[in-house]
C-alpha cells in the first residue's frame, strides 16, 4: 500500500499505524500457544494481554490530552478524535478497523473457546488497537479550525 494515500504525504503517523497490525500479529501466537496448553502457556496470554491493556490506556490519555490541546484552535469531538470520522483518509479508518476487528474477533474466539480459564484475559488486549486509533487521530487528524468569531 502506498504510504501517501495512508497519510497525505505524512509519514510521521505510519509507526502508529503499523504498531497496531504488529500488535494484531504477535497476539494471534499467543493465543494459539495458550489454546494448546492453557495450564502451562495461559500466563503468557495474561501477560501480553494486560501489557496491551495498560499501553492502550497510556495512548487514550495520551490522545486525550492532545485533543484537548488542539481543541483551544481546532473543532475536536468524540468521533473524529477517538472513531477518526472525518479526520483521517479512508485507508488509515480501514487499517484501524481491520486490525480492530481481527483482534477483537480473535480474542473473543479464544474467550469462548476457554471460558473460565486465563485465556478470557485476552478481551483486555483490543485496548491498544483502541488507543492507538485515538492516538492516531489525536496527532494526524485533520479537524476543522475554529474562527475567532465564536470565542
């Protein structure tokens, strides 16, 4: 994929971008290894996915407080923050959703498959993809500017 048409020439955002795929990727062996063996490999499936957990809650903080930053110039709300609604070109909203949904959906998988087991823990790790999203938006989004007449 062109790395223009992901961010309009901006390659700063590209990190973010590909930390959540790479994030989507390592989880998935994971995930297997703790199915095969839940007794002896469950802890690790704990461990990435409460790191996930916590680092994804460090980005939505992190988006939070640049959003509020940009909001004293720029018209910042939920959607275009923390869903990229408007603010983000159409193959980034892809990427983030795509991962997104891998995730969630693999996690979920396993959950099921291993209900009352360490295994469930895994729901925790879609958080990083979330926060990496908002963290996205929060730095590269492009939102509206505020016109000196509404102050």
């Amino acid at each position: 994929m062109d790395r223009d048409a992901l961010t309009n020439g901006e390659s700063e955002g590209l990190w973010i971008i590909a930390l959540a795929w790479q994030s989507t990727v390592a989880l998935i062996p994971f995930l297997l290894v703790g199915l095969i063996n839940v007794d002896r490999f469950g802890i690790f499936v704990v461990v990435i996915s409460c790191s996930y957990f916590f680092i994804g809650l460090s980005c939505l903080l992190s988006a939070l407080l640049i959003g509020l930053s940009r909001s004293k110039f720029e018209i910042v709300n939920v959607g275009n923050l923390f869903l990229l609604q408007g603010s983000a070109p159409k193959p980034v909203q892809k990427i983030f959703l795509a991962s997104l949904f891998f995730q969630s959906l693999s996690v979920v998988v396993v959950a099921a498959m291993r209900p009352y087991s360490m295994l469930a823990f895994g729901v925790l790790a879609p958080t990083l993809v979330i926060g990496l999203l908002a963290l996205w938006g929060a730095k590269h989004g492009k939102f509206p500017s505020r016109d000196d007449s509404m102050h």
